[in-house]
C-alpha cells in the first residue's frame, strides 16, 4: 500500500511509432497509477502517485531513460481537494 503524499501528471513524448512499447514500460514502474496514449502536444499521459519529491524526481529520470522517449515534462499537484 502506498503511502503515497504527491500526485503529479507527466507527459511524455515519444520518438515516432514507440509509443506502445514505452507505454508497456511506464506501466511497470513504480509510482505509476496509470499510463496511456494521448492527442495534443505528447504522445503518452502518465498519472503517478509517489510518497515526496525524491521519488517524483527519480520516477521523472527513470522515464527519460526509457528507449524511445525523446522528453518529458512534469506537472505536480499544488493543492490537495
């Protein structure tokens, strides 16, 4: 169970036709509640739930480090419903 403190919304981007199989991957990390592909500027959404800002800047680089993405940008929960 996670104890988990922060959301945040990442989009990401993908070089062309990779989508898929970085969408399979994103799935598998930790963090990650959901990942699925988008229209618009991005190529994939991902919802994360993570415990602090340490684990939202790790789950950040681990997704810039998946083959076949060319960039990320990372939006963090300001406040809380």
């Amino acid at each position: 169970m996670c104890e988990c403190e922060m959301k945040a919304a990442i989009l990401v981007f993908t070089e062309a036709g990779a989508y898929e199989d970085v969408v399979a991957h994103l799935k598998k990390l930790k963090g990650v509640n959901e990942a699925f592909p988008v229209t618009g500027r991005a190529d994939i959404a991902v919802v994360a739930d993570v415990g602090d800002l340490n684990e939202l800047s790790n789950l950040a680089l681990s997704v810039v480090g998946i083959k076949g993405v060319t960039a990320s940008e990372t939006l963090v929960e300001v406040q809380k419903r």
